[in-house]
C-alpha cells in the first residue's frame, strides 16, 4: 500500500477557498431572496449563484487533491474533471433554490441535506475518479461511510445557516455570515479529506493519466480562476443588493411623493379640506348616484364678504388664518356625509347629500350666517365677518355639475348685491345676467379677429399753463348686436377668462403704432400712459414680452408709462414691487392708478418708488362735495406724494372748481372731462397738432368748452 502526504500550503488555501465560497454562497442567498419569487433575473441569478457556489465548492475538493503528494506522477481525466465540476454546480443550484424559498420545513431541510450531502460526495469521488487509477482506488468502509454522512451533516447546517441568515436586514448580519463562513468551510473541507483519509492506494499503482493536466497548471489554474470568480460574484452580489437598495429608498421617496402629491391634488394646502379638483370628483359622483335615486342634492356657493379688506389691513397671514377659522366652523354645519372644500381665495362650497328642499337647505344656511355671528379672534385680534351664500338644487338649477355651480354663483351673487350676510335661492330671472355675461365672454373671442377694438386717448395736462404732457390710452369695443361695451363690463370678464392677456398686448402694440405715425407726421413728442392688468403681471417673463413688443414696435421705452392700479398692486405686494422695478429698470415709467380705493397702500408707496401717483376721481369728486373734508384728504396724498418725490395726477376733473383748489394744492397734473374727453386716434392727432404751446387753461377751455347749467363741458 502506497501512502501519501500533504502540501499544507495547499491545505490551507483549501481552506480559505472552502471558507470564501461558504460566504460568497451566504451572500448570494440573501441576494436571490431579496428578488421577485418570479423571471427571468431570479433564474440568472440562481444560475449564476450556482456556477460561482459549484465552482468554489469543487475548487477546495481540487486544491486539497493537488495538495496530496504521492511517489507517483498523478494527473485528471478531463472529461471526468468536468463531469465533477457539473456536480458541484447541479447540486449548488439545488441548494440555493431550497434556501431561497419561503418557507423551509424540518421535512424539506432533511430531504435538501440528504440530497446535497450525496451531491457533494458524489462530487469527490467522482473528481478521485478522474485519476483513473491501475488498480483502482479502493476505500475503507467506516471513512468511506463517516465522509458522506459529514457530508449530509455538513449540508443540513449550511442549508439551515444560509437559510437563516438571507435577510440583510438582521442585525450583526456580515459577521454572523463570517461566523458561518468558517463553520461552513471546516465542514466541507473535513468532508474532503475524510474521505481522502478512506482512500487506499495499493503498492505498484499508476496512474493512467499522469500524462493529462499538470498539478502545476491545475494548482494555479483552479486557484486563480476560482478566487477571481468568488470576488467578481461577491462584488457584483454587494453592488447589485446597493443598488436595490437605492432603488427601493427612491421607490420609498416616489411613493412618499406621489402620496403627498395625492393630498396636494385633493386637499385644499392652507385648510386642509377638499380642493376645487376634489370637489368636481365628488359632486360628479353625487350627480350619477342622484340619477340612479332620483334623490336631489344642494350646492351652496359662498364667500366672505369684506374679506379684502381684511386680508389687505392685517396682512396676508391673518387673512390665512381667517379662512382656517372659517372652513373650521363650516366642517361643524354639515353631515358627516356632505362635503365642505375651498374652491379658492375666499370662496368655500358645500355639497349637500340627498337634500333638496327649500326647508331643508335653509336650516344649513341660517347655521352658517349664525355661527359668523362671534368674533374670530386672529393674533389677538377679534375679527367679525360675514358670508353671502348662493343656493342651487340638482337637478333643477342645472343638470351638470359646471352648471350646477354657475347658478349657485349666481345666487351668492344676488345676496351680495342684496345687502350681503345672507343667502338666495337661485332663480331663473337669474340667469339673464348670466346671457349676457356669456355673450360678451364669446363676443372678446372675435373683437380682435374682427378689428371691433379701438383706441381712444385722455389727454393729460400740466404746469401753470395746463399744457398737454401726455395721453391715458383707453380701449374701446363696438359689439355688432349688443352695440358700445363699457370696459367696465368687459375687462373684468377678460380677466376671469385670461383673454385681457391678449387684449393688453393688442393694446401695447396699437399704441406703438401711434406713437410711430404721429411721429412720422412731425407731432410733438407724447407720453402714453397704458394700464396693466393684474393677469398681464402674473404672466412668465412680463417685462420681457411688453419690452420685446416695445422694441419691435419701434418706440423708446420713454415714451409709454405703465399704470398698475392700487388695488392690483396690493393683492399680491411682493409680486408688484418685484415687476415695478422690473419695468423701471427696462426704461419704462410706472403711475399707481386709482390711489387711495385700496387699504394699507401708504405704507408701501416708498417701498414701489413709482414716477406717477394717479388720485382717484372718487377724491377728486369730494373737493366739490365733502368741503375742507375733502380738501383735507387730497391735501394730504399730494404732500405724501411730493415728499417722496412723486408726480401727482388727479383724474375726473370736471368743475372749474375742482380745477382750481387742484392748482391751489400743487397738483402737477390733471385729466378730466372738463379740459378734454376721450378721442379717437384721429381727432387726438388733430388735437395735438392744433394744441397752442403757451395758453393757459381758461384760454384752452373756452376754446374747446362752453358753460352749460354752470358746468363746463365738451362741446359735441
């Protein structure tokens, strides 16, 4: 009998092979657990766990083989050598997939250990096979049997350790799987050399192959080539779990998002209740189920009256708090089946399930109006307001949600103009407003595809002698059925719909052609003032757009003046200041117009810097019929004015004697009936070229006026 020793170099990279492909398989199993029970990746991964666990599993058996020395040239039979190897990797492909199941009975535990530990025997002898022996290797029984049933033992604890241990989220989980690395590598590798220990080699053998693969090429081949597999699969199992890692936080974070963005698209984000969009999906909702039942339901439309006011005296932030304090008491009014949601601003809804008649709804109402009747106490402050609510019954007042809520509109705006702090029913005498309001909304689709807009112009004047200084460009609109529209009717039209955008910039426009022919005609040089609406301001890049259209109209930026009125500039006080300076700094003038209708405005006129401050006609009006009262308010606005080196302009001049206490006050300039009406493009351009240079207004007036009931007026 031939005896063998070891190389214990050999056997202890063995060791560390058997030990890194215990770890490596820990990891992979972790790694298949954390995908999808099903597809094509969790195959690829089972497979390719298998090759990289086969392939450290049959490189220890190797190592220890070629750590064996014996007085003989040994050598493997390839075919042998690979059929091994397949052994190795079937057998760790079967492992994984027991492991990385979701449940592991005692049952399954002991069928997989039996299965593998056979699996890995079968491996061993089979590579002790490829030596191909004359005589052949024969075995001691007790070592022989003592092998496989380490084998078996050793494949229970490795299926039970990696099964336990596939979840990265335990604690301690890399150095519980290095514990169990070497646990597991021991194993093995006792196994190994077990069964080495059973083999005998009787005296006088050889073997057959000695002339086949070298120790030498195998030793490093096997080494080599195992110990990069290990550490590419180890590596790539390490960055694939960080990058599903990742993923999951950000799927985390998108599912995170889109629940707030669920909440931002449903609630309203200041008070919490239903939004607008919400609301829309749930009255959609009660018009199907009411058509089902044939059971009515109620839309209550209301807002806060002088909540404006409010809002512009005490700050936005009050006002914020307000309507908190506001949809709070209303959520108190209704149902736990009715629906409360903010439509926006100071506008509030109601939904009103299954109720439908007058004595029914009323009651909600008179709660709301009554629960107004205590004081809301904001920073201390007790603030009293009250609501005007607009009534309107599915089916009857509309058969669509759109229309539904246009007639409760409707209706709240009949109590607002019936004394406010009340609440109407809709009524169809209602909705004759309402045709008139959509034909004029449809009329401004075709005013300007049809050149039914124009220009008229209010000459400004000043100094000693009244001279023209400037024009206010004014639009004008001439419907073909409905005849002369007052812009007061349209413009607030124009800006509900948007459609005022594209009248501004068909205004600007116009004006810069003026400007081009009266100049072309040799006309002294006027200034045109031009007024902006608060959707204009509101649109991306304003000052871009109005300076480009300036610029392609051929007109300095000199010649025109913007005005932005009081109460434009106070609803939103940051965005105004920011497009003031804006405009200023692209060479534009800016006039506060109808100065002194809005609230808290004085304490931000330094902070706006504008050139022009314009009186309201309203004051104007009073220094006729308030007396030294009204004397006394427009005294103060032009020493306000003039001490932050403003130019004050006083609209609505139509006396003489409103004329005269404004020259007596230092008013700079005036604009009014009395010295001239509106005119159109042409008879302004007649008006410029026959203007007398130096005459003053009394002169000017006479010529253009005659006295009529002691009143100065235009001559027609």
């Amino acid at each position: 009998m031939m005896h063998g020793s070891y190389n214990w170099y050999l056997v202890t990279l063995s060791l560390v092979v058997a030990m890194l492909a215990s770890y490596t398989t820990l990891d992979l199993a972790a790694r298949i657990r954390s995908i999808e029970a099903e597809g094509r990746r969790r195959f690829y991964w089972l497979l390719g766990g298998a090759m990289s666990m086969g392939t450290g599993i049959w490189s220890m058996h190797f190592i220890g083989m070629l750590a064996f020395r014996m007085p003989i040239e040994l050598g493997y039979d390839v075919g042998i050598t690979g059929l091994s190897l397949l052994i190795a990797v079937s057998i760790s492909y079967f492992a994984l997939h027991v492991v990385t199941s979701n449940e592991l009975s005692w049952r399954r535990l002991m069928v997989g250990g039996v299965m593998m530990g056979l699996g890995v025997a079968g491996m061993h002898y089979t590579g002790m096979a490829a030596m191909q022996m004359q005589p052949g290797i024969r075995y001691r029984p007790g070592l022989f049997w003592t092998s496989i049933a380490i084998a078996i033992v050793a494949s229970w604890a490795a299926l039970w350790i990696a099964f336990t241990l596939r979840d990265n989220n335990q604690r301690h989980v890399l150095f519980k799987r290095f514990g169990a690395g070497l646990v597991m590598g021991v194993a093995i590798a006792g196994m190994h050399y077990t069964g080495m220990s059973a083999a005998i080699f009787r005296s006088g053998s050889i073997c057959s192959v000695s002339n086949g693969a070298s120790t030498s090429w195998l030793a490093f081949t096997v080494t080599g080539s195992t110990l990069c597999i290990l550490s590419v699969t180890l590596l790539v199992s390490i960055l694939d779990t960080r990058f599903d890692v990742q993923a999951y936080r950000m799927n985390a974070s998108l599912e995170q998002a889109n629940k707030q963005l669920l909440v931002l698209a449903t609630e309203d984000a200041l008070t919490g209740i239903p939004n607008r969009s919400s609301y829309i999906e749930r009255a959609e909702q009660a018009v199907s189920r009411s058509r089902r039942s044939g059971r009515p339901f109620t839309v209550m439309f209301m807002d806060l009256d002088g909540f404006k006011t409010i809002n512009d005296s005490l700050g936005h932030s009050a006002g914020d708090k307000l309507l908190k304090a506001f949809s709070g008491q209303l959520i108190k009014c209704v149902r736990r089946e009715d629906t409360v949601a903010r439509l926006g601003g100071d506008e509030f809804v109601m939904l009103l399930e299954g109720l439908g008649l007058p004595q029914e709804v009323e009651p909600v109402a008179r709660g709301v109006l009554e629960r107004m009747q205590g004081d809301f106490r904001i920073d201390g402050t007790p603030l009293r307001v009250t609501a005007s609510i607009g009534i309107a019954t599915y089916p009857q007042d509309g058969d669509s949600v759109e229309a539904l809520l246009k007639s409760a509109d409707m209706a709240m705006y009949d109590a607002k103009q019936n004394g406010r702090n009340t609440y109407r029913f809709f009524d169809s005498a209602m909705s004759e407003a309402s045709a008139r309001t959509l034909q004029i909304y449809r009329g401004l689709g075709e005013a300007l595809e049809k050149n039914q807009l124009s220009l008229a112009f209010q000459p400004k004047f000043g100094g000693l002698q009244q001279e023209l200084v400037g024009a206010e460009a004014l639009i004008r609109w001439r419907h073909p059925e409905m005849g002369d529209i007052p812009p007061m009717e349209f413009i607030p039209i124009a800006e509900r719909t948007g459609q005022v955008v594209q009248i501004g910039d068909w205004l600007i426009a116009e004006v810069c052609s003026q400007i081009r022919r009266w100049e072309a005609a040799g006309l002294p040089r006027v200034k045109v003032a031009i007024n902006l609406s608060p959707e204009q301001l509101r649109q991306p890049n304003c000052v871009e757009r109005v300076r480009a259209m300036v610029e392609a109209g051929g007109v300095e930026p000199e010649r025109i003046m913007f005005e932005i009125t009081e109460t434009a500039a106070m609803r939103d006080e940051e965005l105004a200041t920011e497009m003031i300076h804006r405009f200023q700094d692209a060479g534009f003038d800016i006039a506060i117009d109808d100065f002194g209708t809005g609230y808290s405005s004085m304490a931000y006129l330094q902070q706006f810097r504008v050139k022009q401050l314009k009186i309201d006609r309203f004051f104007t009006d009073g220094l006729d019929s308030n007396g030294e009262e009204g004397l006394a308010i427009v005294s103060a606005i032009i020493e306000l004015a003039h001490s932050l080196q403003m130019v004050v302009v006083a609209e609505g001049v139509e006396t003489g004697s409103q004329l005269s206490k404004l020259k007596e006050l230092h008013c700079d300039e005036v604009q009014g009936f009395l010295l001239a009406r509106p005119l159109n493009a042409g008879d302004f351009e007649d008006f410029i070229s026959r203007r007398p240079k130096a005459r003053k207004a009394k002169a000017l007036v006479r010529e253009r006026y005659t006295p009529l009931s002691g009143r100065l007026v235009v001559e027609n």
